[in-house]
C-alpha cells in the first residue's frame, strides 16, 4: 500500500538543523495530508510504501518557512520594552510558554498603540536535514470486528432480552 492523502502512516524520523542541532528522532504516526506533519515531509514520503527509505534536505519554505503558517497578533506598544524603537520589519524573540521554543515576532505594522506581528516559528529561515524509513501504512478506519465476535454479541443480547 502507498503512501497517500487519508493513510495512516507510521514513520521513522530523524530530523536536524542543517549544521546544526537534532530535532526529533523518532517514530510517529499520522494521517497523510491532515495538517499533521510538515507540509514538505509529508510531499517527500507521498508515494512510498512500507520499508521505504529517503533522506534529504528540506529548504526551509518547505518546512517551518511559510509565511501563511504563521498566525497574525496585535499587541500594545507597553508589552515591548520602553527603550525600543519599533519598526516595520524587524523581529523581536519572545520567549515560549512553560519553557517552550521561543517564538519570533516580527514587525508587520504599527498603527498608534497597535503593532500587529507576525508569530515565526523560530525554525523559519533554517533547511531541515531528514532521515525517514516507513515502517507502516493502511487504512485509517478501524478493521471491522471479526465474524466471531458478532456472533458473542449477538449471543450476549439475546440473553440479555430473556
């Protein structure tokens, strides 16, 4: 079975920074074209089946880079601090929630009091180094319950209604 939209896939990752730190290792499973995995992992594994393997470089549009993936926030000009001059364009590191990655704020305009941002994912401007290997693929849906134990439910109500 391939790899394809509405398929559950089990798959092992090993992802890293290009010249840089890992980010994950490890086996994960989701469903092919469900927002899930990254948009570019998920175009490199489309088509493949399980044993598969690949590894690669995802640039960094294909992977935490696309600007429409990164939601919009207004904010006060008090949550910066006093001693900044802002402007359009430029980006500022918030630090995550609960010790969390940080996030990227950036500038996109500043209407009085307002400044609306755009929250970057910290990973944005970075290529991705993958490793994968399918482990597994099928059917989302659940496979229906064996014959035998339709006739243990049956059995059961029947019992139930004397």
């Amino acid at each position: 079975m391939k790899i394809e939209k509405g398929r559950r896939v089990t798959v092992k990752v090993d992802l890293s920074v290009v010249g840089g730190a890992s980010l994950e290792k490890n086996t994960v499973e989701y469903i092919q074209g469900s927002g899930t995995m990254l948009a570019g992992l998920e175009a490199v594994l489309a088509g493949l089946e399980k044993g598969a393997k690949k590894d690669g470089v995802l640039k960094a549009a294909d992977a935490f880079g696309n600007k429409a993936l990164h939601p919009m926030k207004t904010m006060k000009r008090s949550e910066f601090p006093k001693d900044v001059k802002l402007k359009e364009g430029e980006r500022f590191t918030a630090k995550g929630v609960a010790g969390g990655m940080d996030v990227v704020l950036h500038i996109e305009k500043i209407k009085g009091d307002d400044i609306e941002v755009r929250l970057v994912h910290p990973l944005a401007d970075k290529d991705l180094k993958y490793a994968v290997e399918v482990v597994q693929v099928s059917d989302p849906r659940p496979p229906p319950p064996p014959a035998a134990a339709m006739k243990i439910d049956d059995e059961l109500k029947l019992e139930d209604e004397a």
